[in-house]
C-alpha cells in the first residue's frame, strides 16, 4: 500500500514542483518589470497585476491565448514553453516516473491550469476543452521525454527491433532521422543568426520606437528581455524569410527578400527591427541556396565517410559484385527519404507553432504561410540530398567504366602480342634445329676423312 502510495505522490511531486518553480519564477519577473515601470512613470503601481499577468502568461506559454481591450494575444513565446517541457521533464527524472505518478500529476496539472483559466479576469480565447487539451500536451511532453528512454517497454521495441530488423536497415534509419533533425537545426541556426543581423541593423529603429513609447532605460532592459520570450518564433519566421517564403503582420506588413514595408503597425519596438527588402540579386540567391547547399554537403559526408555509407569502389583487381553495389546505393537513397520526410514535417510543425495573432481584424494571422514556407525548405533540402546521391552514384559508374575500358585494352593487347611471340618462338626453334643439323653433318665429314687415310698407309706397306 505505501509503495503504491508512493508512486503517486511522486507524480503529484513531479507536477507541483514544476508549476510551482515555473510560476514563481515568471510572476517575480512579472512583479519586477512591472515596479520598475511604475518608479520610472512616475504612475499607480502597476506591481498589483502581476499575479493575474503571471496566471495569463502560464496559460499562454502553453498555447492558450487572451485578449484585453486592447490586444489579443494567441502568439505563444515558444521559448518559455520549452522551458516548462525541460523542467517537468528534469523533475521527472530526478523523481522517478511511473504509469501511476503521469496519471496522479496530469490530473494535478489540469486542475491548476482550469483554476487559472477561472480566476484571471482577462478574457480567454479558447474553451475549457481546448484548455485541458493543450496543458495536457505540455504535461506530456514533458513527462515522456523523461520516462520514454528508460522505460522497460522501450527497451523490449528496441531488442525486438534488433532481432527481426537487420543492421544496415537499421542504419538507414537512424541516419535518416538524425540528419534530418540535424539539417533542422541547422536551419534554425540560421534563422537565428538572421535575427541577430536583423536587432544589430535596425538598432536605431527600435531605440526609435522606445523614444516614441516614453520608455526609460529600465523599462527598456527588462522589456527586450521579455521579449526574448519570442525568440524562437522570430527564427522560424526568419528561416521562412531567408529561404524566399517571407511572413506578414496581418495585412499591414508583409516582408519577403523582394518587399519590406508595412503601413499601420504598432508601436512596438519589436516591429523596429523588421528587415528590409534585400537590394543584391547574388545575395538573395546565396541565402535561399542555404538548404540546397547545406543537405548537399551533409548527403556528400554521409555517402563518404566512415560514420556513414562508406562509398568505395574498391580495389581495381577485385570483381565487381553488382548485388551489392545496388545495396550501397539503395541504403543511402532510403535514408535520404527519410531525411526529407522529417524536414518537411518538423517545418511544417514549427512554421505552425511560431504563428498567432495581435488581434482579431487586421493583426489576426501574424507568421508564415505554413505550406509555402514548407515548400521552401523541404523541396531545396531534398533537392540536395538527391544531388549528392547522383554525383556519387556517376562519379562511382565512371569508374567502373574507365576500369572495365583499361581491363579491355589490357586483354586487347595480350592477344595481339601472343602470335607475334608464337611465330618468333618458331622462327627460333627452327634456326636451332638448322644450327644443330649443319653441325651434325661436319662431324660426320670428319671421321670419314679419318678412316680414309689409315687404309692408304697400310696399303702402301711392303
């Protein structure tokens, strides 16, 4: 009974102590941008909002959006929220996880979202379903990322795999699926650094924008750290962008390497550091030849190098086995597959989570065209793979022909040679044999000679 009790609380522990840490942590930032607000206004002390924002930004950081008078906001700062799936999922580990403990904590978790939901006066933009659903999936996420690896039924799928799948298929995809996540953030690698171009650029616009807001020094650092909140959401909107799909603020802006303007925006030095139109032909075609380039060198290094396919041709004595050289390009281009499957659903996934809204008329859709900016990413990225797959494939055939064209002209060339060494071999025996009788015939002239002579003397005797 007290095992089993056991399990349980450790559940309701894993749950408590991550909205416990999460929510303090946020609501005395909340609490201290909000004081320095209000000493630098001079105004009412803001700092009695803190608890109600708190309780708006838990919810909203797990995708659930509000809205005000002035604003609704359903943009979620995907970076707070993948700090809360960290540390549920860090607690989770450090206090075990069971069957028992994920039901005792997701059911803990969904009441302490639900009495959020009920007790803030900001108006919620989803339905209590909806609500129970996204901080469920918030929960479990975390919660899986813990458990999963060390589960006993992950162990048995992967012994289970090991005996009935076979090692190079095995192969295939693991190294489709790990290039795949790693040419993803790779691309969020660039979008970040697309960011950072872009705050260094329009520094002057967003100083501009602070001006304008009446914002004293203050204000101004603990608001941009705030902001750091949407980070991830402006690198995947700056991946689209750099990759030629672009992304709007509702219908007043739209930006794109052709156009960046927008008519009517906010006064928030967010917008201040919105890009430009690019003005240079070769650099818009350098940056959207970023994934083209980039899954061609990572297919070139995984059909290479050891780690990976490990494409030989062999040594030129050897005989060409054709099974599996057929084998040697048809686990890399399943791999490759697998690849450009994963790229394409994980964009389109990210593309979809970075998206929201500012309003409900003209600010209602704020982000990327989910399947254009897909398109643009994943067709350039298979693009590559394929290409780095059929350069080695021609690359490896050109050999082979050019070995089985010298191995031709060597054979050629033997069988020329071969009767010229006949007819000399001929040509020589026949000389011995000429050579050989001439002396045989002088060594009979010689012993009749000699007979002739002892009859005469002995003739001519008295």
């Amino acid at each position: 009974m007290m095992t089993n009790l056991k399990y349980w609380l450790k559940g309701l522990a894993v749950a408590a102590a991550s909205m416990i840490i999460y929510a303090v942590a946020l609501g005395c930032y909340m609490a201290l941008m909000l004081l320095v607000i209000s000493m630098e206004e001079g105004g009412d002390n803001l700092s009695a909002f803190s608890v109600p924002l708190t309780e708006a930004l838990v919810l909203l950081s797990q995708g659930i959006g509000f809205k005000t008078d002035v604003i609704t906001l359903t943009i979620v700062p995907l970076l707070l929220t993948v700090l809360l799936i960290a540390l549920i999922a860090q607690l989770a580990r450090r206090f075990g996880t069971s069957l028992r403990g994920f039901a005792a904590g997701l059911v803990f978790w969904e009441a302490v979202n639900i009495f959020f939901a009920r007790s803030i006066n900001i108006e919620i933009v989803d339905s209590m379903t909806m609500i129970a659903i996204k901080t469920a999936l918030v929960f479990i996420l975390g919660y899986a990322v813990a458990a999963i690896p060390n589960a006993s039924w992950t162990q048995a799928c992967t012994e289970w795999i090991r005996s009935h799948v076979s090692s190079p298929v095995r192969k295939t995809m693991v190294i489709g699926s790990v290039l795949g996540l790693l040419l993803e953030a790779a691309y969020l690698l660039v979008g970040l650094i697309v960011v950072v171009f872009w705050a260094i650029s329009n520094q002057s616009s967003i100083a501009k924008l602070y001006e304008l807001s009446g914002m004293q020094n203050g204000s101004r650092i603990l608001t941009t750290i705030s902001m750091l909140a949407w980070l991830p959401n402006l690198m995947i909107w700056a991946v689209s962008w750099t990759f030629g799909a672009g992304f709007s603020i509702g219908d007043l802006a739209e930006f794109t390497l052709w156009t960046g303007q927008g008519d009517g925006l906010p006064a928030l030095p967010l917008f201040g550091m919105m890009p430009q139109a690019v003005e240079t032909d070769w650099v818009r075609i350098a940056l959207m030849c970023i994934p083209l380039a980039s899954a061609f060198a990572t297919g070139m290094v995984v059909m290479l190098f050891n780690k990976g396919f490990h494409i030989r041709v062999g040594e030129s004595g050897r005989n060409i086995d054709v099974k599996r050289v057929v084998l040697s390009f048809a686990y890399p281009i399943a791999a490759f597959s697998i690849t450009s499957a994963v790229v394409s659903v994980a964009s389109s996934l990210l593309f979809a989570l970075g998206n929201g809204g500012l309003g409900s008329k003209h600010l209602a859709h704020v982000g990327v065209d989910v399947i254009a900016s897909t398109r643009k990413v994943g067709q350039p990225t298979a693009m590559g793979l394929f290409s780095a797959w059929l350069l080695t494939l021609v690359a490896v055939s050109i050999f082979f022909a050019i070995r089985w064209m010298m191995k031709r002209i060597r054979e050629r060339g033997k069988r020329e040679t071969a009767p010229e060494s006949t007819e000399n071999s001929r040509e020589e025996t026949r000389a011995l044999r000429t050579v050989a009788s001439n002396n045989n015939n002088k060594e009979d002239q010689g012993d009749n000679n000699e007979s002739t002579d002892t009859t005469g003397s002995g003739i001519s005797l008295p």
